[in-house]
C-alpha cells in the first residue's frame, strides 16, 4: 500500500482492547492532525492574497467584495485541494496516484483563476478609465461603463471558476447539470441578491443617475461614486462611504439633486407687523438680484408667504447654477440679514404674555429662538 509510514508505538503491556484500537486510534488522529494543519495553512495563503490586495487596491475604492477578496476566498479552496494528498495518504489511500492524475490539473486550475484575478481587474479597470476620459472629453455617460465593467469581471470569474473544475477532472455534461442546479438553489435562496441584480440592470439602463451625481435615496444624500450590478456607493458631505444595494433604491423614491443644470432655491424671512411690507419685499428683492451668480433676474420672486402668529413670513425664490446652490443661499440669507438692519426692518421674536392668577399683572416676554 502506497501510503505515509505511521510510526509504531511498543504496546507491551496494553489491555488486547487497546492494542486493537491503538493503529485506527493513530491513523484517524494524524489524519485529524493533517487536516486542522492544511486547513491553518489554507488560511494563511486566503490572508497573504488580501494582504498583497489591500496594498495594491487604490485607497478611494473598496477591497471587500473586490476580485482580490474573491479571489483569496477562491485561492484557500484550491489550497485544500493541493493539500488534500497528506490526509488522504495517513488515511490509507494511494496518494501519489492522486497527485500524478490531478496534480497537473491542479495546478492548471490555479493558473485560470490567478490569470482571471489578473485579466478581470484589468478590464474593469480599463473600461472605468475609459468612461471617465469618454465623460471628460465629451460629457459622455460614464456610468454604463462603470456598470459594464463590474458585469464583466464577474463573468469572468464564473468562466474561470468552470473552466478550473474541468481542469480538475469534473465533466463538463455533469458540471453543466450541476451548476444549473446549483444556481436554481441559489437563485431561490438568494432572491434579495437576484433582486439587486435586476435592479442594476434597470439602473444602468434607464439611468436615473450618474456617477458624480449628488442623490437622495433609500433615506440617504451623497454623490454617486460607483455602481455596480449587486449596490450602488455614495460619498456623503463629511467623506463616509455608504452602499446600498440597488434593490433599495429601486423600492424608493429617488431625488436627483445636480440632473438639472440650474435649480430654484425658496428662503423665508421673518419681519415685524410694524414693518412696511413693500418695503421690505423690496429690499429682499434687490439684495438677491445684486448676488452676481443669481440666473434669470427677472424670474426671481418675493411674495407674502404667510401672517404668522408674531411675524409677516416673506418668501424669496430664485435661480441659480446647481453646484453653487449651497453657497450662493447661504450668501443670500446673510446679505438679507444685513439689508434688514441697514434698513431698519426688524425681524421679530416670538411674544409670550404672561398673567398672573388673579388677572391684574402682565408681563411680555421676548423669548428667544
């Protein structure tokens, strides 16, 4: 028998039940001992990939869920295989003519899938790059770009991952029936995931958004930094990176905040009853018409918005460019402020009287928000 040599152990002594038990005893117990060793060094080659990944994944972009985890996770299993002879050998089985009839297939099939890791970043790289020069030069959309690649380095690693079961002896008939099956499973089990992936395709065909978009969806604000067939990534104001799976945002209603090239901003002033309310319509009107990034002027409106409880509310409508919103209302609602005190409006507080239980004393209150 072509197997490792046990060593043996002097029973002299031993009860007839121990000395019967003792070589199963001694085999199963390397073979245990064999397999927690191949499995701790599977482990260490899954680690050594992430670690080489992490250093050369560029920092703006994630590692989890990238070819380089995929590919750790793939590397641990052929890892086992390649391995899997030390077990079988202490167990009793003919090692070497395992290693001799799937050694080489072995190896073939680690080759696909390092080749693959290789080729599949390429692409998908390539054709971001790509979009973003078709986006800088032309204004083209670089989403679908973005979308295609992610499709394609994943099916890149499902041809991979076929072709390296064959390399390791599997039928293709059988293999085929199999993965059918497999996918029926997963498909069933999995119906969220299937839900994210027809819901990317919907997103990268109809296009609701792009990337450097700032959205609002699924209860979230942020500018669109990736979108790929299972989630879509948003950087939000204070640089965290959310993701979403797309299925979430297919549910949702959508807001796509900078789709439009200018957008109409409304603020809302507060003056006194006392106050001369043409005049100050007035005033509100010509400090935002004096903002030189203010569009279409003569489309900016003041009105009466409402007769509050302590105030007359005035409400300002007016144009800008979208990436200057921010700012530009910002401006607006100190330029106003100071208007008010050049001229003498007065923006009121709320009033609360006071009267004692007897009913002959009242005192007002300025109560300050």
């Amino acid at each position: 028998m072509n197997s490792l040599m046990i060593p043996e152990i002097d029973m002299t002594g031993w009860p007839a039940w121990a000395q019967i038990a003792e070589p199963q005893v001694l085999k199963w117990s390397l073979v245990l001992g064999a397999t927690i060793l191949i499995w701790i060094a599977a482990i260490a080659v899954k680690r050594l990939i992430i670690l080489v990944g992490k250093m050369v994944t560029p920092k703006d972009q994630d590692f989890e869920g990238s070819s380089w985890d995929l590919g750790a996770s793939i590397a641990r299993l052929f890892a086992l295989i390649l391995m899997s002879p030390l077990p079988l050998g202490l167990a009793g089985y003919d090692w070497r003519a395992l290693v001799e009839s799937r050694g080489p297939g072995a190896v073939a099939a680690v080759a696909i899938l390092i080749v693959a890791i290789m080729f599949a970043n390429w692409v998908a790289r390539s054709m971001r790059n790509f979009g973003g020069k078709a986006h800088r030069r032309t204004g083209a959309d670089d989403t679908l770009f973005a979308f295609a690649g992610s499709l394609v380095k994943y099916l890149i690693f499902a041809v991979a991952i076929v072709t390296a079961l064959t390399q390791l002896g599997f039928p293709t008939t059988s293999l085929a029936a199999v993965l059918g099956a497999l996918g029926l499973a997963i498909g069933l089990g999995l119906q969220d995931t299937m839900k994210s992936v027809a819901a990317g395709v919907m997103l990268a065909i109809l296009r609701p958004f792009r990337i450097g978009d700032y959205v609002s969806l699924a209860g979230l604000e942020g500018e669109v930094t990736d979108i790929s067939p299972f989630t879509t990534s948003l950087k939000q104001i204070d640089n965290k990176v959310v993701i979403v799976t797309n299925n979430m945002i297919w549910a949702e209603p959508l807001i796509n905040h900078t789709h439009q090239t200018r957008r109409r901003f409304d603020l809302y002033f507060d003056i006194s009853y006392d106050d001369n309310m043409d005049h100050a319509l007035q005033v509100v009107q010509d400090t935002a018409n004096a903002h030189s990034r203010i569009l279409s002027k003569s489309e900016t409106w003041v009105g009466i918005h409402a007769l509050a409880d302590w105030s007359v509310k005035i409400r300002l409508r007016a144009w800008i460019a979208t990436p200057e919103f921010l700012q530009v209302r910002a401006d607006l609602t100190k330029a106003v402020k100071e208007a008010f005190d050049r001229e003498g409006i007065t923006i009121p507080y709320p009033h609360q009287v006071n009267v004692d239980y007897k009913g002959n004393t009242a005192v007002n209150k300025a109560d300050h928000e």
